[in-house]
C-alpha cells in the first residue's frame, strides 16, 4: 500500500523528522528561514495526508478545500489563528498545536518585554552604543518600578497563568480578565478577577495574552486606550491584532499610556520603517515568545507526535478540534457494541 504522504513547511533537522519516515513519504521545503510560497503550499496540500505548519503560514478555506486527501494539519505554535479551522472541521480534517511546552518560555519572554520597557533596558543599550553617554545625572533613563505595581493580564490562559505567577515573584498586586473565572490561581497566585474596562483603568502593566477570535479582534482600540493610566505600558505578546496600531500609536504621541513593548503586529514581519518604531518609549521584538533552542525542539517534537500519531488512527497528543475525534471514536464505539 502506498504510504501517506507528510509535507513540513520548514527544513527541519532529519533527526526531527526521522519517525515519521517510518510510515510516511515526508516532503520538506528547502529553508528553514525563508518561508515556502502559498502557491507551492497548495499544490503540495492537494497531494498530503498532513502537513506540518508554522503560525505564519496561510492555510486558508481555500487551500483545505483542495486538499482532499488532507487527515491532519499540525501547527508549530499554540495559536492557530493562521489556519480556516471551521473548514478543516467541516472536512473532519483534525487540527492540532503544541500547547504547555512553550508556556514558561514565552512567559519568561513577556516579562522579559515587560521589564525591558519599563527599565528602558534597550534604549539604554543604543545610548551607549551610540556615545551619548558623556555624564551620569539623577533622572539618566529614569524608568518605572515593577515591583509592588498592579500588573492586569488579559486572557489568563497557560501563559497568563505563568505570567501571574512570576509576577508573584515581584510582589505585584495581580488583575486578570478572561472568558471564564480561575479560582485556581486565584488561590494559589492572589490574582483578581475584574472586568476588562476596570483591569484597564487599574493596571501599571496591561498583558495582552489572548488568542486571536473574531471577539479578540482590535480590543486593545482607542477607547481601551483611553480608559488606561497615563503611566500604564501596554505589553503585546499574543496576537497582533488584538491591538488596533494606529490608535496604539495615538495614544502613545498623544501621553494617553507610557510606553508599550511589543512581541507581535497587527501584520508581520513589520518593516525598519514602521511607524511605531519612530517612539523611544516602544520596544519591539520580532514574534520570539517561544524562542529558546530547547521550546522549539519540545514543539518540533510534539508537532510530528501528533501527525505520526494520527497518521495511525490514533488519537493526537493535542487536538484543536476535538468534535472531530470525539465523533470518530463514538463511530467506533457505536460498531464495537
Ligand atoms: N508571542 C509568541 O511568540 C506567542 C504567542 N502566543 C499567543 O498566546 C496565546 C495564548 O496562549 P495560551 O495561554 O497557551 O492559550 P490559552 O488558550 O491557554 O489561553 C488563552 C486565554 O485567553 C482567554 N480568552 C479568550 N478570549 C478572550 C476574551 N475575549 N477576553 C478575555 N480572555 C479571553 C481564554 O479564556 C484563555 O484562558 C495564543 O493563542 C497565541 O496567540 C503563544 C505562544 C507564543
Ligand atoms: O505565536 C506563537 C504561538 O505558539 O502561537
């Protein structure tokens, strides 16, 4: 029997790869740096049974209706904004991610961010870089205390989560809004659940930490803006277009909110010529909140763990879509009995 057929969109090392060569002919795109053209992407979906992804790869409605031989898709991220997940499920295509492994990474990157915004950590590397330190005076890059501050994140997920508890360590009075309630951390991280207008008004740091969702989309607007502290700094290392950046950029010209550190973009990658890079109080990283050699490799890992797995039928290590296998194993269940 013809084996299935697995196309990653990234030149990943061979050792990565390697168990999926045992069941499967595995195609990769020839860099791991440049990204593989949509159009090649397509043509290459029309012929998979999976296809391995990264979050900045486009696999829209269009490209998984031509995929007709398409069982899984399996994103290199948590996030899986990138992906037409309602088609994919129309199609009982499974979708999958990797969760958990990147949480404390890209928890430690967000405050990281946090932290070097509000000390002006990179500005005062460029000053010296660039000779301007002559003289030490009392205010030289004068920044904002962390410690004792009201951090408010939104979207306290596996991250949030994270994000809170090495606030703990800062002794920060902990805000948060999401969907649903956390007693969890609550209890054990003293963080308080608050409205989003009212974590807006209170909090010296706004963490946004939500996914992307068409009720995500631009809450961080002109008005929400608005309604924070001049001194607050607004940290972005979840999705870009949560933040709507023309009113981001206002409101920073304009002295509504201090200073904002940025991971993502409403469209990336931002170009040297980006507005908001004009502002000494903005801090920007391109996209790196997993980025540790070891967190990529545990998501390389378990990104081919979950097509190998189901690839066999069986059931991967972290689903997107759920309904999908729920339905297939009641399928299954209902022929048994
Ligand atoms: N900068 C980077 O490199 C990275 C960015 N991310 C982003 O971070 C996001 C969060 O990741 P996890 O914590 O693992 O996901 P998660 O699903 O555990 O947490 C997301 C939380 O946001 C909440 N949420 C959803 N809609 C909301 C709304 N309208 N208002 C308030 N809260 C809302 C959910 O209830 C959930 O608790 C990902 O979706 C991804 O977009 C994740 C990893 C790295
Ligand atoms: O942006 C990264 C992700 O894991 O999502």
């Amino acid at each position: 029997m013809k084996k299935p057929f697995v196309y990653i969109t990234r030149k990943l090392e061979s050792d990565i790869v390697e168990k999926l060569g045992n069941i499967a002919e595995v195609q990769m795109w020839d860099s791991i740096e440049k990204p593989v053209p949509y159009d090649i992407l397509k043509e290459k979906a029309s012929k998979a049974h999976a296809l391995l992804t990264m979050v900045s790869d486009k696999v829209d409605e269009s490209l998984i209706a031509s995929a007709p031989y398409l069982k899984v898709i399996a994103n290199l991220g948590v996030g899986y904004d990138n992906i037409a997940v309602h088609e994919a499920t129309k199609r009982k295509i499974l979708v999958c991610n990797t969760p958990d492994v990147l949480s404390d990474t890209t928890a430690d990157l967000t405050f990281a961010l946090l932290m070097a915004t509000a000390r002006r950590i990179v500005e005062g590397h460029e000053y010296i870089k660039k000779g301007h330190w002559q003289d030490w005076n009392p205010y030289l890059m004068a920044g904002y205390d962390i410690h004792h501050k009201t951090i408010g994140i939104v979207g306290m997920g596996r991250i949030g989560e994270k994000v809170a508890k090495r606030a703990t360590g800062f002794e920060m009075n902990i805000l948060y809004h999401n969907r649903s309630r956390k007693q969890k951390a609550e209890e054990e991280l003293g963080a308080k659940y608050v409205s989003f207008e009212e974590l807006l008004g209170q909090s010296d740091f706004v963490v946004s930490l939500a996914p992307l969702t068409p009720e995500t989309k631009g809450m961080f607007n002109r008005k929400a803006f608005s309604l924070m502290k001049n001194s607050a700094i607004f940290i972005n290392a979840g999705r870009g277009l949560v933040m709507n950046e023309a009113d981001l950029y206002d409101a920073l010209v304009n002295k509504e909110i201090a200073a904002a550190g940025l991971d993502v973009f409403e469209k990336e990658p931002i170009s040297a010529n980006h507005p908001l890079l004009k502002l000494q109080n903005v801090v920007v990283l391109p996209h790196i909140g997993s980025a540790s050699l070891e967190t990529r490799k545990k998501m390389m890992k378990l990104a081919v763990d979950n097509i190998d797995l189901a690839l066999q039928g069986k059931e991967p290590k972290a689903l997107v879509n759920r309904e999908i296998w729920n339905e297939k194993k009641s399928q299954l269940h209902n022929k048994a009995f």
